[in-house]
C-alpha cells in the first residue's frame, strides 16, 4: 500500500509522513527529494512552477509509484499533490484500492505561522499564496486538522485506515 500525505507547503506533510511511516514500519518518501536543482532553485527564489516544470516531476513520481506497488512496497509519500489532475496522473484508476490519500488540512494563518519559523528548508513562505491559489481540496481523501498534536494526527489517520 501506498499513503499519499499530501497537502500545501508548511501544512506538516513530512512531520506527518515520517510519524506515520515510523508507527507502522514501512519506509517514507518525500517528493521533494524528487524535484530537479533547477525547480528547487526556484522555489527558493519564490518563483512559482509553472505545469511545465511540474510534468518531469510528476512522471519520476508516478514512476515511482509504481516500482513500489510493483514490489509490494509499502511506503508513505509526503507530496504536495495540490490539483486533483495531479493526483489523477499519480494515482491511476487500476492502483485506487493500493494507494490512500491523506489530506492535511489547516487554515493559512497557522500555515504562514509555520512556514516562518521554519528554517533550512527552499519552500519560501512567498510562495504559500500561490500554494492556495493552486490547491484543488480532494474530495476522495481522508482529511486531518493540522491544527491537531501530531502523534494524535498519526492515530487517526491509522485509525481511519484501519490500520
């Protein structure tokens, strides 16, 4: 099985991806890890991606993706995932049963409260406008209130997913 923990930049994606993956011992990923120098570049200058730059990411992802199910791996993926044609070209229709999107929810101010006092890290608290201009709310998700503790994030999504 593959967990998609998806949400805007600073919305706890990576936080939540590796307690998920650590409490149930699978491995976690990261999608940033998969985006080129020239894509973090800029992002650390606060340039938005245009749907151009996105497409090679998306494919190394999809790709992945696939490899994973492929080798019945199970992993968490902490990506962004903000438009559902996105989500539509990770998730193939014949993968739906294997692959379950997490959706991190929370308001722009505590976001942008996060994105601050967040340090090493390229996503610039710049770019959190467009990250909500961008984001497409799944309707086919399990929603979490990031507003909530993290271990308690973590319990009910494993409990939402029965596992």
């Amino acid at each position: 099985m593959i967990i998609i923990v998806m949400g805007v930049s600073g919305s706890g994606k990576t936080t939540i991806g590796k307690l998920l993956a650590d409490s149930l011992e699978w491995e976690f990923s990261d999608a940033d890890a998969f985006h080129s120098p020239e894509n973090v570049e800029k992002m650390r200058r606060g340039i938005p991606l245009s749907e151009v730059d996105r497409m090679p990411w998306l494919q190394d992802l999809q790709t992945a993706i696939k490899h994973w199910l492929q080798e019945n791996q199970n992993v968490v993926l902490a990506c962004s995932a903000l438009k559902d044609s996105y989500r539509q070209f990770l998730v193939l229709d014949s993968d739906r049963n294997r692959i379950k999107l997490v959706y991190l929810k929370g308001s722009y101010e505590l976001i942008q409260m996060r994105l601050q006092e967040r340090h090493n890290h390229y996503m610039s608290e710049k770019l959190l406008n467009s990250q909500f201009y961008t984001l497409e709310e799944p309707l086919d998700s399990i929603s979490m209130d990031i507003a909530q503790p993290p271990q308690l994030i973590v319990q009910n999504i494993r409990t939402a997913l029965g596992i």
